[in-house]
C-alpha cells in the first residue's frame, strides 16, 4: 500500500512542462521595485527601536515611580512621555510625587531627547528624504499596469524613428511598452510621454516575457546597429514563431541585412535610406497633386483618422469562396468599400465590380471609417467561425 502511494506521489510530481523557447522565467520588474520599498522599511528598523525602546522605558520608569504597575493609567503616562519627548509640553500626567516626578521628566529628556529626536525621528526622516519614495510608487505602478496588457506592441530602441512611432500608434490607441538600453534617456522618455517602458537589453529572453511578449500583438526594433536588430528578432521569433500571430518589423541599415532579418524572422524590414531615395524618385517621374499626395500619405502611415485601408485574406476553407461581390452584401452590412482584389497568382483586379466573384488565396483590399474597417473585420470573421463550426458538426 506504502509503495502505490509512493508512485502515486512520483506521478503527481512529475517534471514541469518546459516551454518551446526554454527554463526561462520573465523579469519581474514590479518585483524589483518592491524590494527597493523593502529595503526602505529595513533601513527605519533602527530608528524605530530606538523610539519605541525611549518611548515604552518613559512610560515604564513613570508607572514604577508613581508606583501604578497595574496598568491603569499607562494611557496617561504614554500621553506624558510622549509629550515630554516631543517637547510639546501639554501637561503634567501625574499628581503625586511631583518633586522626583519633575526630577525623572528633566533627566529623560537630557538623555532621551537627543537619543529619540535626533538619532531616531532625524534617522527616519533623513531614510524618506534620500528613498525617493514618490519614484519607486510610481514605477511600481506603472510596471503592475503593464503586467495587465495585452495585444500591446514591444518598441526597442528610443530614437528618432521609434518616437514617430510611438506617437501614431499613440494616436490610434494602441498601447505600447519600450524597452530601451541607455537608462540615460530616463527624462527624455519621460518628457515625450511614453507610459510604459523599462531601461534593458531587448535581446534577453527574460526581458522580452517581463514585458508581456506572449500577451503581444507584435514587436519594432529600429537600433542604429544592425547586430541589435538581428538579436532582438531571433530572440522574439524564438518566443513567438507563428508569424501570422506575431508581427516583427526591423529597420536596416542596407538591403543585404534587410535580408538577413526576414531569414531570421522579421516580417517586414525597412531601409531608410532606400525608402527615402525611391519616394524622391517616384516624386520625380510622377510629379503628383499636392491634394493626393498628401491624401496617400495620411492612408500610407496612419495618421487619418476618418479613412484606413486593411487587407482580408481568403483562406482555403472560407465560405466566401465562389460567392460574388453583391452576394456577401459586404458594403450594405459594414460600410466599407472592397477597392482592389490581389489574385494568387499576383494579379490586381481594381474596383472590382459587384459580379466579381472570391477566389482561394484571394486579398481583398477594403477601404473605409476605422470604425467601418472593424465590422468589415468581424463580418469576415464570422464567415470563418461559421465555416468552422460547420466542419466540426
């Protein structure tokens, strides 16, 4: 019977389920924070016996003086040391033996003022003043806030580049957490408004699940250094391997390691100065309407709020499949405007019209209010639930 207990008891305590990316444990930054407070109730522990050891021997000595030990009227020789220790001078908490009484309060206070004030009220005060307490409860807060987000996104690097995109994102109401080595750029960061952030190495395995990469919906690396970037990635890809579910953006500083990171799992990866040399380009052979331009940027790089374009990609379950553009009534449910439809093979069908009919591996280009694109959003994705559950019956 011992022994069917002793193997019931290996069973249950069986080896814990070791992740794909490794026995890693997230860095806790709430956590850090918490010691620091700890250790500030640590260092009061000194000042705190010295006025409770001044305090409790006053009420002691006057209750053997006044020879009341029976506990009666401790709450009144408490009020008169307390009193005489903080030189306020009330009143006399006794009416007997006033002589030695007066005798015993002006030794106390020759002794155990300066013991009590200055070596344990100044001590606790002079602890508060250098803790910077107000900056510890904030941090703190700030990192329980962030281990509540999800579907956030992961800035690395605080520069010219992530500033831009901090403030669009921001812009859209997406919540973003930046990780950023130099803890010099502290007041920077914190002039420019970013609400959540943390002073690490990106590339770490803990850091990355200390800010909630698992909860992420995707991660921007824009480092002046290319090396940065490329650990950054295969770290987080590491973490996050679905790439339909985690979408990693780099910068590169050439094409060659542009190439590079989207080998090593980089969704996207842009290169200024080839980005910047093409637009001038195309300015150059297409000079454009100021008005369209401009209309094509705001789309481009988010910053309309009254019109967005999204993609919807027709997967090869979809019950879409085969139906045409008037039939699934997409503009008369949501609002939103199919412009283009991108064939598998590549090909671009514009303003497609209404007998246009969906195809496998089709994008559907739709265009329309931010507010339109999110029903556009849901009325595709209860095709696919719809499909799904019919499968499963």
């Amino acid at each position: 019977m011992d022994m069917d207990r002793w193997d019931g008891y290996k069973k249950k305590k069986k080896k814990k389920k070791i992740p794909h990316y490794g026995d890693v444990k997230p860095k806790n930054y709430r956590a850090v924070y918490e010691e620091k407070f700890y250790n500030i109730l640590l260092r009061l522990r000194y000042p705190a016996m010295i006025i409770i050891f001044a305090t409790g021997f006053g009420v002691l000595a006057m209750m053997i003086i006044n020879n009341q030990t029976d506990g009666t009227h401790v709450l009144n020789f408490l009020f008169h040391t307390v009193i005489s220790i903080s030189t306020v001078g009330y009143t006399e908490g006794y009416t007997e033996n006033i002589e030695i009484n007066r005798l015993f309060s002006v030794l106390y206070l020759i002794i155990f003022f300066p013991l009590a004030y200055y070596f344990g009220l100044a001590m606790a005060i002079n602890v508060f003043l250098q803790s910077n307490l107000p900056t510890i409860y904030k941090y703190w807060r700030m990192y329980k806030a962030m281990e509540k987000l999800t579907g956030h996104y992961i800035i690395c690097g605080f520069n010219e580049i992530t500033k831009e995109v901090i403030k669009n994102l921001k812009k859209r109401g997406f919540k973003v957490v930046l990780i950023e080595p130099n803890n010099s750029k502290e007041k920077e960061i914190i002039d420019f408004g970013v609400e959540y952030f943390v002073f690490d190495e990106p590339h770490k395995r803990s850091v990355l699940l200390g800010v909630g990469i698992e909860k992420a919906k995707g991660l921007i690396t824009a480092f002046e250094e290319n090396t940065q970037d490329l650990a950054v990635i295969v770290t987080a890809r590491l973490i996050r391997p679905d790439k339909d579910e985690f979408y990693i953006i780099s910068t590169a500083t050439n094409e060659g390691a542009g190439e590079k990171m989207k080998l090593l799992g980089a969704n996207e990866v842009i290169v200024p100065n080839a980005t910047i040399g093409r637009r001038i380009t195309s300015l150059v052979l297409h000079p454009p309407s100021p008005t369209i331009s401009r209309f094509l940027e705001q789309i481009a790089y988010g910053e309309r709020t009254d019109i967005d374009i999204m993609e919807i990609k027709i997967s090869e379950n979809s019950k879409l499949i085969g139906k045409t553009l008037k039939d699934i009534k997409m503009r008369q449910e949501t609002g939103a405007t199919i412009v283009a439809i991108i064939r598998e093979d590549g090909k671009m069908k514009i303003a497609p019209s209404g007998d246009t009919e969906i195809k496998i591996g089709d994008s559907l280009l739709v265009l329309g209010h931010p507010k339109a694109l999110k029903r556009a959003q849901q009325f595709f994705e209860e095709f696919e639930e719809e499909n799904q559950h019919q499968e499963v019956g």
